[in-house]
C-alpha cells in the first residue's frame, strides 16, 4: 500500500465534536500532532511504531512532551472520547481515520477487479 500525501481533516466536525471542544488548546493541538503521526504510521490511524503500539515515552519523545504532561493529556482525550484505545493491542487509535482507511481499502480492492464486465 503507498503512502497517501495527506488526511481529509473535516473542520466542522472538529469544531462540532463536544470532546474535541472540551479540551484546553494545549490538548487540541497535542491530537492534532498526534493524528499526523497516525497518518505517517504503518497502520493507518494507529499509533504504533516497529508494529507494537508506540510506548508513551516514545510517543512524549516525538511530541516534545514530558511524561507527566503526555500522561495527563493521554487521560484528557481518552476520558473525553476524544481518542480510544485498540482491543487487541492497546494502541491509541483515531476512530475516523481507522473507518475512513478501511473504506479506502475496500474501494482498493474493488478497483482491482476491474470495470463492470457488462459494459
């Protein structure tokens, strides 16, 4: 699967989504970096690095974050709704980008198998 050059980000459901909007800005932007580096991942909308969900060290190292403060933020957008946690693995995740790479991928093998044959 290539990379795809960006994410299709809908302004007005993160204006209107009431979890985004009950974080503090410092929150906000924290999910914003972290949907960019879901976006890069191997998994699309799953935040893993080497195929193992990314440790919070790792991830602090990457926001330029401390423990504490990641720690506290990780607790903010998991409470909120705002992010969840993988079943299987434990990874944080972004529902819409999980949906939206799933959709993508079906498109991509529908493609694959041509045309309608009756045409």
């Amino acid at each position: 699967m290539g990379k795809m050059p960006a994410f299709q980000f809908y302004p007005g459901d993160w204006r209107k989504d009431v979890g985004v909007q009950s974080l503090d800005y410092h929150d906000r932007g924290v999910w914003h970096e972290m949907l960019c580096l879901m976006h890069e991942s191997e998994r699309r909308g799953v935040l893993v690095l080497n195929g193992q969900p990314m440790s919070d060290d790792a991830l602090a190292r990457l926001l330029g974050l401390d423990k504490q403060t990641l720690s506290t933020t990780l607790t903010n957008l998991l409470t909120s709704g705002v992010a969840s946690r993988e079943a299987e693995s434990g990874a944080l995740i972004c529902r819409r980008m999980v949906r939206d790479e799933k959709l993508c991928e079906i498109r991509r093998q529908a493609g694959k198998l041509g045309g309608n044959p009756l045409l």
